[in-house]
C-alpha cells in the first residue's frame, strides 16, 4: 500500500497520517546496503501564502488533501513521508525505469495543480519537485536528501509546478567546472576570440554597425555556445578579462579599418555589471580608445538592462562619465524581464535593444503586438535609437519597420562571423557611395547635373514655379494616350533597387492615368495618383507571371493640393514602400525584382490618358534610402524659407498651393 512502512507513534505525521522525518530515517535504516532506491522531495508552491491569506486551518487541509493525492497517484510500494512543514519525500522501488519515475512525477504535478482549485482558495497552487534516480542505500540519506533539494531548488527557480533530476544538474556542474578549470589556458592560447554579429537597416537591408562577442573555439569540442562558458565567466569575475579584451580587440580592428570603408561603422561592446563597481573602469575604457586612435561616439557600449536590479544609482555614475567622453550608451535585453521604465528617464542612454524573447510577443495576437508597438513608440518619443535582437523571419520585419523600428540584428540576416568572413559580408552589404539624380524642371528637362535630358512628346510644354523657390516645375496639360509626357532615358534608373521622390499637385484626377511609367525588360512599374475612388497605388507588373500584378496600395491624392511621394524598392528583401508627405502609407513585400530600365516616363504611360497637373523636384537614388531619412528630407523642404512660394504667394495651411488653372 502507497503510504509508507509502518512505524511507531512517534514516527506517524500527527496531520497526514503518512511518516515523518524519523519514520523516513528508520525506513533508510531497514533497508539492505546493496538496495537501489529512487527518491523524490517534494515542496509545495505559494503555501506560505495560502496560511498569510486564508489561515493555518485551511493550510493543513490542503496539506491532508495533498498527502491523500500523493498516496492515489504513487505506486502501491512506494514510501511516502512529510518531513516538515510543506515537505515530503516519496521512496520509490529501484526496479522503476526513468520514464516510470517521470510519469508519476507528472501525475502528482497535475493533481496537486488541480488540488488546489476549490472555491475557497484563490491562491496558485502547485508542486515543485526534484528526483534523483538510481541511488544504493550505501549512500548517506542526508546527501541523497541535499541532491533532491538541490533539484527541486532548480525547478522552482526554472518556473515552479514541474520536476528537475538532479543529475541534469550534476551533468551541468561538471561542465560548469570544466570551464572553469579551462577558461584561461583558452584565453591563454588564443581560444577566446571576437566575432562580429551584423546590425542592419530592415528597410534597406543594408549595414550599419556590428556587435563584438566573444566565441570559444575550443580545440576539442569545437566552437561552444556562449552559453556554456559566459554564465561561469561571470560568476568567476573572469568576465572582467574578457570584456576588455574584447573592447582593445575592437579598438585595434578600428585602427585596422581606419583607411577602408569600414573607418567609421559602429562597433557594440558587451560590458557586465561588475565593471561598473571600479573607480576607475570609465577612465580605463578612455584611455585604450586614445591608445588606438579610435572615435568614442564610434563605440556603442552594451549592458543589460538586469544590471540595474542592484546598485543603479553607481552603474549611472559610471555610465554618464562614459557618455561625457563620447561613447554611445545602449541598453541591452530591454524587455527580457527588468524591463524596469524608470532607467528610461536618464539622458545618458541613447539606444535600446529589444531582446529576441520580447519580440516574440508579436506572435502571440493582438495584444503582444501593441505592447511591442507602444513601446517602440515610446523609444521614439525619447529619441532613443531602436535596434531589435533575434529577427528571424520577414514576418517580423515587416511588423517592426511597420512599428518604425528600421534597425535589427538575427539569424535572417547573419549570424555572428569571424573578423575576415564579416568583412566580405560588410563590403557585399555596405551602403555604397549613392548615386541620386535630381529634376529641378527650371525650364528644361536637364537634371542638375547636366548629364541626362529628357524628351517631351505632345504639344508646346510649359514650365511653372516649383513647390520652393529654386524649383520649378512641369505643367503637364493631360491628353490622350502616349501624348504631352516626358521620356528620359532607362539608365536614370540604375539599380534593381532604388528610392523615387517627386512633388506633385493633379489639377484632374482620372482613374489608373499615371504621373510616372517605367517600362523593365520584363515588365514595368506605373505610379497611379487615383486607382479608384480613395485610393493611390504603385503596381509593378511582372509579366513573367500571369498574375503578377503588385499594387502598394495608399490613400489618393487630392485636387490642387501639393503632395510628396516617395517610393522604395529594396530587390533584396523584395518589399516595396510607398510614402507620402515623409510618413510610410503602404507596404508590400514578395515583389521579384524588375530588371533592366528600358524606359523613364514622366506625365503618362501606353495604356491610359495623360496626366493633367504639375510635377516638381523628381530624384532618383540607386539606393533604398530609410524611412528616418524621407521624413528628414520632406521636413527640411517645408522648412525651407522659400518652400510653399507660387506667383509670389505662400502656399496656404494644409500645403495646398493656389490652383495655377
């Protein structure tokens, strides 16, 4: 019978009727030394509070109910004790398989969850527990006790109502102290290495800084995951070596750089808290960037934000001396469990990190989403940069660049590289020297530059004063099919992704007339002001497909009034974004790409009538330029003193010009 050997008086629990601690000893005591048992020490969840809340007396109920729940689901040979308190100890037979001792682990675990839902009790109650399997009775009954403690201490801490063998422990103390016993032989020898995670821009798919992290590459065992030595790292204060190495290492690859196009790409160094408790850390840090000639506000020092449970007020007064002298400061895991606002209100800080596990919340329906919204809006409104940990599918990234958060690092884009195999990936995914090409249409069609001319077709054309002064602007007069339009040759677009932006006011609105045409050698892209009634779009036909028809959908524009549109193509991720007015309105993504420019059409297309208004200001970038930076460009235009200005009147509230009709 489930419930244990019998006893004297003395050795019977007064409550539950099962033994007690003495009655546990005595049962040890009569079994042979060569007997092979497997233990299991039970312990209550939130019990204290069920007796704070509801009293002692609804307190041993629970406890009775407990026992009689032990006693149903253990096997009938099995040795049951309360051994104080919350406690018990079950003894279960040797000849047990693993799986049998688990399954009847999980069977109390989910009678004893249920146990605890009776009306009168609100209060979560569960059960953690810690097995230790296979253990001979010549074993003292004190270590086999402290060995389940041991587990059912870590199931607790892993999240409470499971159960941990304590020989996964063991297995991770043993490793524990291999690591600790190898750890500066590594450093020693050159095993501990800097590899280099990509930061990129989401919209652009372009580089735009790096992450330096230590890697073990051990000569047995490989390349080990940084959670099997970091953890040890820094409960030894080892970790105090190793981020200063890995800061002079980062210091040293900037001077290496200094000369390439790699001179001025920020760098994120890892800092533990621990540094943060010397005096002179902050100096320390000073005086190796000036050894190596290397730009402080190049540096992005990291710390997570955990680090701020204990001792905020002396991480501050270190991390504000390294804001002075130039370093860039971000916190790091934000929203991995701290999460604590307050930190937010110091002015030191100047980026955060949302961690991989945070993100995942926007899988979790609509509520993670808008928690995971407000608080990029939130990082936004303090002028904080965003950069998201853990991205790995485009799903996220369209949600996050959607959210206003361009900037990210994952497995989607890189893992983390080895100095030289990071460096191929910087010069494959480095923003080259942008080639834009601007139409300021000051009665001609020359750009800027003098370099390309476009070719009006139709009847006499007529130039106009532009949005701003220093810009004018073609008035097309509409017309019917293929007439009264501008061709500029295919090669103004140069690249399969590229940025388009031009200022345009309809004085007629025709359903699918084009203010911009471009014919590809396998299809073409068309920028309609008004598809139907409310809506604007940008459709790139792949005619390679019978149905590759992509419209990037937005609100249309309006009569009279003067409106910025731009549009981006990113060929490396295939996602299209349409702007207006520097504010992102639409978004697609899975376009394949349309390759070779055969034709640039300003004012039509061959399908449908031409377009009736004025054009001004086109620009076209061989480039994907950021969403940060359309909205920079349309401010500084409505900022500038001349914007707004047309037959010598400033344009009206709401930006619509006086109608030159």
């Amino acid at each position: 019978m489930a419930g244990g050997w019998k006893g004297t008086a003395s050795e019977c629990d007064y409550l539950t009727k099962l033994s007690n601690r003495g009655g546990l000893f005595r049962f040890y005591e009569s079994m042979e030394t060569a007997s092979v048992n497997h233990y299991m020490f039970l312990d209550l969840d939130n019990f204290k509070s069920v007796n704070d809340i509801y009293g002692h007396s609804t307190g041993d109920e629970l406890l009775v109910l407990v026992s009689k729940e032990l006693v149903s689901n253990a096997p009938a040979n099995a040795f049951i004790s309360r051994i104080g308190g919350d406690e018990f100890v079950i003894v279960l037979p040797g000849s047990m398989s693993r799986e049998e001792v688990e399954n009847t682990a999980s069977s109390i675990l989910h009678a004893v969850f249920h146990t605890g839902k009776r009306k009168n009790v609100i209060t979560h109650i569960s059960i953690s527990i810690g097995i230790v399997i296979h253990q001979p009775c010549s074993c003292s009954l004190d270590e086999i006790l402290n060995k389940c403690d041991t587990a059912m201490y870590r199931a607790k801490q892993s999240g409470k109502n499971q159960f941990v063998s304590y020989d996964i422990i063991e297995r991770e103390f043993l490793e524990w102290r291999k690591v600790e016993s190898e750890m500066r032989s590594a450093f020693k020898h050159k095993e501990l290495c800097v590899y280099y995670q990509p930061r990129m821009n989401m919209v652009t798919s372009e580089l735009v800084g790096a992450e330096a992290l230590i890697r073990w590459e051990h000569p047995v065992d490989g390349l080990l995951d940084p959670e099997q030595f970091l953890p040890v790292f820094e409960n030894t204060g080892f970790i105090l070596e190793v981020d200063r190495y890995v800061f002079e290492t980062v210091c040293r690859q900037k001077q290496i750089w200094s000369k390439t196009a790699l001179s001025k790409l920020p760098v994120s160094v890892n800092l533990s808290r621990l540094h943060f408790y010397q005096d002179d850390f902050a100096q320390t840090l000073i005086n190796m960037a000036n050894k190596y000639g290397t730009v402080c506000n190049e540096l992005i020092l990291e710390i997570s934000e955990s680090a701020f449970v204990k001792d905020a007020h002396q991480i501050e007064k270190n991390l504000k001396k390294l804001k002075d002298a130039g370093f860039r400061i971000s916190i790091d895991d934000f929203g991995a469990g701290y999460s604590s606002l307050n930190m937010l209100k110091n002015a030191f800080i100047d980026e955060l990190k949302l961690d991989g596990s945070f993100l995942s919340l926007s899988g979790h329906g609509e509520r993670g989403r808008i928690i995971i919204k407000n608080v990029l809006s939130m990082g936004k409104d303090l002028k904080l940069e965003l950069i998201a940990e853990g991205v790995e599918s485009q799903e996220q990234v369209l949600f996050l660049t959607g959210c206003g958060c361009e900037l990210a690092q994952g497995h989607y884009y890189c893992k983390a590289l080895p100095m030289i195999e990071f460096e191929v990936f910087a010069k494959e995914r480095m923003r080259k020297q942008e080639h834009t090409i601007t139409f300021s249409f000051c009665c001609d069609l020359k750009d800027d530059s003098g370099t390309y001319e476009g070719i009006y077709k139709g009847s006499e054309l007529e130039y106009c004063q532009g949005i701003m002064e220093g810009k004018g602007a073609i008035c097309f007069p509409g017309g019917p099919v293929n007439r009264n339009l501008v061709s500029f040759p295919g090669d103004v677009l140069r690249s399969e992704s590229y940025t388009i932006s031009l200022w345009v006011q309809p004085k007629h609105l025709e359903y699918w007339v084009s203010v911009l045409f471009m014919e590809f050698d396998n299809g073409f892209a068309s920028l309609v002001p008004s598809a139907w009634e409310g809506t604007s779009v940008y459709r790139m036909k792949d005619e390679r497909e019978v149905d590759g028809w992509y419209d990037t959908r937005c609100c249309s524009l309006q009569v009279g009034e003067w409106t910025y549109l731009t549009i981006t193509y990113d060929a490396r991720s295939e996602v299209c974004r349409y702007y207006q007015n520097g504010g992102l309105a639409g978004v697609l993504e899975h376009i394949p790409a349309l390759r070779i420019t055969k034709q640039f059409t300003l004012g039509g297309d061959r399908y449908q009538p031409s377009f009736c208004g004025r054009v001004c200001d086109l620009r076209i970038c061989d480039c994907v330029r950021s969403e940060a930076e359309i909205a920079e460009f349309y401010k500084e235009c409505i900022k500038h003193p001349g914007f707004g200005m047309a037959n010598g009147q400033k344009m009206t509230e709401g930006f619509t010009l006086h109608p030159y009709y």
